[in-house]
C-alpha cells in the first residue's frame, strides 16, 4: 500500500546540513578525520564530507567557550515547495527568525521546538532513494572469506543517515516535525524516543529525537558498506584514542548494527550498516513500542550516561 503525501502538505527531503560549535577545532578534526570523514577547512570553520561525494554534511564552528552546542539545522526541500512552506509557516503561525551568525540567509528560517533555529532551503535530495549498499561475503568455498588484516582499508562511511536530537518535550517535537514539516513518524517509545521519516523516501529514520532536559545532538550516524565496516571503525577509532562508545550491537527500530563512538564533548558519531529503507510515498507500520525495544535487539549494556545531553538549555 502507498500513502502519497498530501499535495497541500509539503515535506522536507533531507537533512542538508547540521551545525556545532566546539571549544577546540582542533579536536574536532582530529576526531572526525579518525572516524573517516574528509575534513575540510572553510572559512573558519571545518567542513564535513564523506570521501568521493560532493556534498557537504555538516560544518564545525569554533565556539566561545562552554560546551558543544548544535547551532541550527538546514533542512532541504524543493523547490515547488518553497512557496507552500511559506503559507503553510503563515497559517500556522510559526514566526520567521533572522539567521543565526554565520548562516546564509537564503530560504526560509524559523525556530524550532528547543529554539532551535531550522533553515529550510532549496537544495538537492540527499538522503538515500534506495537501501543502503551491503557488501556481503561470498558464500563459502574453498578459500576463507574473512578480509585479510593486513590488508584491510580504513572504515569511511558513504553518506550521512540521520541525526538524533534531544527534546525536552517528544511528543511537541513529533507534532512540529510532522505538522509542520511534515514528515512521518516511523516508530517510538513511551514518550522517550521517536524517529521520523521523509515521505520523500530515506532511512527508517531521517531525523530522531530523544528525551532530555534540553534540546542538543545526541549524534549524527553514518552509513557504511558492511558489518565488518563498522568492526574495523571501532578499531580503528580507539586506536586513535576514541575507545569509549557503544557497541558493537543491533537495534530494534531501524534493524541496523552499530558503534557508537564518544566524541571529546560527550555526544557521539555512529557508523550504521543495514538500516530499514521506507520508500517515497511507502506506509510503515509505525507503532509505540516497548521501552526494552527502543534500543537494542543484542550488544553490550548501555553505558550509563549514553543519553546525557551536554549541552546547555537555550534562552
């Protein structure tokens, strides 16, 4: 069954970009250079790509002291949609904001739930329009299938999957992001942590949200090509002096296996490999699931502080 979306209801496609500042760019280069990303310097900020793809990810600003802090999202749309974002922002009511310092002031800017300052901006479809790519072994012969250690290539990811945000509130958060903006939820849990998806096609989740004191990015996950990619980005992460996360595991909602890896502000990176894929216009049985569901299906226990949210409350 399909369930096209509304032609009054616009809906964002991608997560175009996603903005932190750190206490330390310096850090922050030498961490996500480690975890596989092409770090770039723009500007006075670092910018993020994946290796052999145009598009730029996200950007690391320097901050002004205190801790990490996500400073705004850009959301893409196209461009038909720009104008009925617009008359749907006036009918509902949702204010336009003045761009944060340092943002380009194209599109359309609003503030979030959080007070997180969103963009909405004409830019092309980057999330998946298919299932991710999985490189699986041969099946079994007369030779071993396992890649050789001593030749084994460094994990980089292909693109980025999602992001999941903290909230204060889950459900005021479902109802902007999908009243709104309109995307549709794939799957939560007890009011503590929900994830979303375009309509326009994209992983099980394009945007999550988690339940916190405060708004802030829990993490940004990153596709990779196989199960054995994600073992050899753990290695290869605490190797360079980031052994803390969690994983290797696999989750419940979203189906895909996983490492998270703590970053030096308390928030993490993910390489993801298998997740669900819902196609443009497809209907997901979403549904509210138990609270042991909402995590893992097997891996290590959680750590403790996994859902700590660092990042001070917007004024």
């Amino acid at each position: 069954m399909t369930n096209p979306p509304s032609p009054n209801r616009p809906a964002i496609h991608s997560v175009d970009e996603f903005v932190v500042s750190v206490p330390d760019l310096e850090k922050a280069r030498h961490f996500y250079t480690s975890f596989g990303l092409n770090v770039r310097d723009e500007g006075d900020a670092l910018a993020l790509y994946t290796h052999g793809h145009p598009h730029r990810w996200a950007r690391v600003l320097q901050g002004q002291g205190g801790p990490k802090r996500l400073e705004w999202v850009s959301l893409g749309i196209h461009a038909q949609d720009l104008e009925r974002f617009g008359a749907l922002l006036k009918a509902q009511g949702v204010p336009s904001i003045a761009p944060p310092a340092g943002a380009d002031t194209g599109g359309l800017w609003l503030q979030g739930p959080d007070a997180l300052p969103l963009q909405l901006r004409v830019a092309a479809k980057v999330s998946p329009d298919a299932p991710g790519p999985r490189e699986l072994a041969p099946a079994p012969a007369n030779a071993g299938r396992a890649p050789s250690r001593s030749t084994a290539q460094a994990t980089r990811p292909l693109y980025l999957s999602h992001i999941l945000l903290f909230t204060a509130d889950v459900a005021q958060a479902l109802d902007f992001y999908t009243g709104v903006l309109g995307l549709k939820v794939s799957d939560q849990s007890a009011g503590i942590i929900a994830f979303l998806h375009t309509p326009h096609g994209s992983d099980h989740h394009l945007i999550a949200f988690a339940k916190s004191h405060a708004g802030g990015l829990h993490h940004s996950s990153w596709c990779v090509p196989s199960l054995d990619a994600v073992g050899i980005g753990s290695q290869q992460m605490a190797a360079a002096g980031y052994p803390d996360g969690w994983g290797l595991g696999r989750h419940v909602l979203g189906s895909n296996y996983f490492r998270y890896v703590r970053d030096p502000w308390g928030s993490f990176a993910e390489y993801s490999f298998d997740i669900d894929y819902i196609a443009a216009r497809a209907q997901w049985p979403a549904a509210d699931h138990p609270p042991e569901d909402s995590l893992y299906v097997w891996g290590p226990d959680v750590p403790q502080d996994f859902i700590v949210n660092h990042e001070l409350q917007r004024s």
